[in-house]
C-alpha cells in the first residue's frame, strides 16, 4: 500500500497520522516528545527510527510531512536524514514549523491565521497571495505575550505585590497557593526558585481563570492586559499582510471556547477589526500535516 503521512512534534507528545493516498484514514501512532534540547540526541534518533520503521509496516510512504518547532535546525535535519537513510526511506520528506501545519490544518490549506496560546504564544497568518506573516513566539524570556506563562508570571508577581501591599488582597493567593502545594510566600517564592519550570508557572494560568470566573479584580486584570497582548500580535500580523478582512482561529489551552480570555479578546477584535472572523479551527496539527503531505504527493 502507498501512504503519505504527518507528524505533530510537540514539547510533550508526538502525534504520527497515516493516510493512504487516496486520502482515507489508516492509522494513528502517538509517541514521547519530539524536542532535542529536551530530549537529546540518542533518544531523538531512537524516536525517528520508530516512526520510521512503523511507517514502513503500513506500506511505502511517498511522502512525509514533520511539523514541529525547531525543525529547521541542522542538527534535527541530520537526525532525520540519517534516520531515514537508515531505515532506506526513499519517499519524499517535508519540514514545517509547528505554527505552519497548525494553520493549514486549521484551515484546509486555504489562507487564514492561527493565535495559538498555550504555554507560550504566536500569531501566525497566510494571504490569497501566499504570503506569510509570523508574529510574537520568541520564547517565555523575551516574549510569548498573554501566553499561559506570561499570565501565571504576573499571577506569582501579583500574590507578592499583594503580600507586600502594593495592591489589595486577591483570591489569587489561596488558589496559587494550593495548585503549587505550599502554605506561605517565602515556601511559593523557595519552589519557584529552587526550580522555575515553564510549564509548571505557565499552569497558573488556570488559577487565573478560575478566579476571574469567581470576579476577582486582580485576575480579571491580569486577563485584560493579556487579552491586549494578544491583540496586538494579531493587529500586527493583519496589517502587515495587508488585509481587509481574515478567518482567524484560536488554538491552545488558554483559549478554550468561552474561557474568560477568549471572550475578553474576541470582544476586543470585534470592536476593533470587525473585518476579522473567528472560525472553529477545521483539523488539528498532525491533520495538518498530513494534508501538506497529501497534496504534494498528489502534485507530484
């Protein structure tokens, strides 16, 4: 059988999707992460040869398409090539960013934009005329504005404030306080130090959420300035794409349908660019993926 297939690399999982090249569903495969700083070189070479050797039990893959961040570098480059030589892979392989197979899977191929928020954030756009725009992801130390890091950053610089008086009492505290499992501040600030995990800061976010659910004024604000952050990214990739008007959707966690954050900035995109329609996203990264696989083995 001739398959083509896509591959959705993320920090935590990878997901492998396999049609066969008429377009029918065959199989989906789900492995660790797919992320060579974290992971590193033998276990990176280890993973590809599994996707690789599990590919050729369904057939002779024509094309494959690997979305995933970083997968540009030449060190992730020579894996691959070495992977599939290796394993004398012979169809044709395709790199894309994760935020590239995100919107055209969002999308079905055709132009639109993506703001994908989870951990970190980016705003990610493509015209009638093929051209692209990336805007915002440079990582949690100089960007990912609004993101769920960002947010649970200023939720931990929020209970200090509050501690110190700068601001008045927020419900934050408690909440914080039980989803870190400590009692006090100087224990919160000790966890936080003693091991500044992205994602465990980034989950704070959900604390936020939650209390700005119950009206508290500090997480509310906390959501309106990420709401704004948000915004801008959009606006900037709307106007340097030049467009007059654009289907956007909405990806990651911290931009689930009804979700306090979501309704803050659709409000605000409605208000502002009444030209921008929010659309349901039409398949996910791995279905993205596999489609750009699909159509250039269909082109070829």
């Amino acid at each position: 059988m001739e398959i083509v297939a896509g591959i959705d690399g993320g920090g935590t999982k990878t997901t492998v999707l396999i049609w066969d090249v008429s377009g029918k569903f065959v199989a989906t495969r789900v492995y660790g992460p797919f992320n060579l700083n974290s992971i590193g070189a033998a276990r990176m070479s280890s993973l590809l040869n599994d996707i690789f050797k599990m590919l050729a039990e369904y057939g002779e893959c024509r094309t494959l398409c690997i979305g995933a961040a970083g997968v540009s570098n030449p060190n992730v480059t020579n894996l691959i090539a070495k992977e599939a030589e290796k394993n004398n892979f012979t169809g044709k392989i395709v790199l894309r960013g994760d935020h590239e197979v995100a919107l055209y899977g969002a999308m079905q191929g055709k132009p639109g934009a993506i703001l994908i928020c989870g951990t970190g954030s980016i705003c990610y756009g493509e015209n009638k005329k093929g051209e692209n725009i990336r805007v915002g992801g440079w990582g949690h130390l100089i960007d990912d504005v609004g993101s769920g890091y960002a947010i649970g950053r200023e939720a931990l610089s929020a209970l200090v404030y509050s501690y110190d008086g700068r601001i008045g009492p927020t419900k934050l505290t408690q909440a914080v306080f039980d989803r870190m499992g400590v009692e006090n501040i100087n224990d919160l600030v000790a966890v936080i130090y003693g091991n500044p995990d992205k994602k465990r800061i980034a989950s704070l976010s959900l604390c936020v959420e939650q209390m700005a659910q119950e009206n508290d004024a500090t997480a509310i604000a906390l959501l309106d300035k990420a709401a704004e952050d948000l915004f801008g990214m959009i606006k900037a990739m709307y106007d340097k794409l030049g467009l007059n008007d654009l289907d956007l959707a909405f990806l990651g966690g911290n931009l689930t349908e009804g979700s306090v954050l979501e309704r803050k900035l659709t409000a605000i995109i409605n208000e502002r660019i009444p030209s921008i329609t929010i659309v349901k996203p039409k398949m996910n990264a791995a279905e993205g993926a596999t489609l750009i696989a699909y159509h250039m083995n269909s082109n070829n």
